[in-house]
C-alpha cells in the first residue's frame, strides 16, 4: 500500500483497508523498539511541529518517533510562528512547504490544518484540531487490537461531551472499523447530524452502529471498551466548569458503571484525566464545586481495567507509522 504524500487530516480520507495497514505498520515499529532494531530511514528529512495548543503526549510522539525515523524536527510552540497572525495560513504553509518535507498541525478549527495540506505540497499531519484528533485513534484501535486480538464488533461506549474531537474521531474509527460506537451524553452533547449520518454509511459498509443515548447504564450496556474525556477542552472559557460538571457528573465512569459493560470490558482515556486532586486544575475544582474527581474516578482509573498507558505509549509508535508512510520511509 502507497501512502506516500498524502497527508492525515481526519480518519474520514482514509479506508479501512488503509487504516488497518497504519495499525498494522504501528504494530511492526512497536516490535522494533522493543528489540531495538533502528529505523533511522529518513535521515536528512526534516518536519515542523506546529504546536498552537501545547502537549505532553502529542509533542513527545511526534518528536521521539521523529528521532527513531532519522527526521529532524522545529519545534513552534504558540509563541514561535506568526501562522495566522502576521502571515496567513497559506503563505506559511508555503514558506513551511519548501523548507521542510512535512508539517505536524496541532491547533483550532479544522479549516487550519486543511489549508496546511492544500497550500504546503507536503504531507501535513492533524495532531489535533477542535473536529478531528486521528493521530489517538491509530493508538486507541492499535491498543484495543493488542487486548482483544481484533477490532470487528467490538463494542465502544464513549462517555460525556461527543461533540468535538474525541467523540467524533471515535465514531468515525469505529463505524470505518466495524465496531460499535455508542455515546452516553446529554442529547446536546450528541454529535453533529451531518456527521452522524456519514458515519452511519460507513457502518453500513463494515458492519458496525451507532447509538446514541441519554441513559449511560443503556450506553456502556455490553461494552468492551469504555472511553472518556475531559469534560473542559483546552482553549474554553473556566466559565464552562460549572455546567459541565452539572451536567455531566451523571456520565462518570465509576466502578458500577464499569460493572454493566463485559467483564472483560477496558477503560481507555486520550489524557490528562481528572481523575484526582493531584493537578491545578483538579484542586481549584475540588476547591469550588467539592468534587474529588470528575469524568472518571481514581478507583478506575488505577484499577488493572484500565489500559490508559499503554494507549498513551502507543502514540508514539502509531505516529511513527504516520510519518513513515506519507514520506516514503
């Protein structure tokens, strides 16, 4: 399978049958660095990290797989480029285009990262934007694969705010990947009509679902994996807290909650997880609301359900396949 060029925008330009190449490369360089074997194959190459929201996950995959691959990498932080500010997303990304052989986008609307890949001529990775987060999910199905041995029919109940890119990016995975999404939200949390109805043809074609519920018992019902998120994304007001909180306490994943899916069934989470007092964030909402945890409890979190660590590992190497693919390595 040839990838080379193209860039990974969202999981939605991508079939199954290429999707399940990248696991299946992941899979392979995940083998290597275990028996460390080099795959220093694109010495001479060089990328830029574009990071408009900071990271610990994504900056660290992208710059050790990077490393491992022989790339150089330039590091803008939200301080360190003018994109959009004093020269448009176009004009950077031709500036960027001629310099390096590929851009990693890490940021805000979508729009960004697609302009990136429209005017730059090279392969443009979305390390996350408000829609769309496809780098964790090649770890999150490369990670589900490793426990279960495969992914069709498979069962994911995501649980909290479906509406950005966690919810969406999952749906999507999982209807391409013919497993069964749910979410367990307020219905104003659901995602997009637009987007629901696409991921319902993709169901269609591989066999997977989709549902979407008020009742988190019905949600996590027969569940194999279980996921959740921060109820706040980086970027929106404190003034959000409140409601979410309000709102979204009734879809914490608890050890009862756990206890109505299989008894196999895993907890995953993208990361950082409130799941204790042991952050700023977390204190200064014990401090106002009394809360010890918010979309998962500490008793999950660190129970042998949870896989939330090895997912976050395997970034790295799901990245790595990325890059490896798209730039010919």
């Amino acid at each position: 399978m040839n990838l080379k060029g193209r860039s990974f925008l969202t999981l939605r330009d991508f079939t199954p049958e290429e999707i399940t190449y990248l696991i299946d490369l992941a899979a392979e360089y995940k083998q290597k660095k275990k028996d460390g074997i080099m795959t220093d194959t694109l010495k001479g190459k060089n990328v830029a990290l574009i990071f408009e929201k900071t990271s610990t996950r994504t900056r660290c995959s992208f710059e050790v797989a990077a490393h491992d691959l022989g790339l150089g990498t330039t590091y803008l932080d939200p301080t360190g480029s003018q994109i959009g500010k004093k020269e448009s997303i176009a004009d950077t990304a031709r500036v960027l285009g001629s310099m390096y052989e590929g851009i990693e986008y890490r940021g805000y609307g979508q729009e960004i990262v697609n302009d990136l890949a429209k005017y730059s001529g090279v392969p443009v990775w979305n390390g996350l934007t408000n829609e769309y987060h496809p780098t964790q999910m090649l770890a999150d199905l490369l990670t589900i694969r490793e426990i279960f041995g495969d992914l069709k029919g498979r069962k994911l109940a995501y649980m909290g705010d479906a509406r950005y890119n966690m919810g969406n990016s999952l749906m999507i995975a999982c209807t391409k990947m013919g497993m069964h999404f749910a979410a367990g939200a307020p219905k104003k949390y659901f995602p997009q009509k637009e987007l629901v109805d696409a991921c319902e043809e993709y169901a269609k074609a591989s066999g997977g679902s989709i549902l979407l519920t008020e009742d988190p018992m019905e949600a996590v019902k027969d569940a194999d994996i279980i996921y959740t998120d921060v109820w706040v994304s980086m970027g929106e007001p404190d003034s959000v807290w409140e409601e979410r909180i309000h709102e979204l306490t009734p879809y914490r994943v608890t050890k009862a909650l756990m206890a109505n899916a299989k008894d196999t069934a895993v907890f995953l989470h993208c990361l950082p997880a409130f799941h204790d007092l042991k952050t700023k964030i977390g204190k200064e909402m014990g401090e106002r609301f009394g809360i010890t945890e918010m979309e998962v409890t500490d008793e999950v979190f660190e129970s042998a359900q949870s896989k939330v660590f090895q997912e976050a590992e395997n970034r790295m190497h799901t990245i790595k396949a990325v890059m490896a693919a798209t730039l010919g390595a």
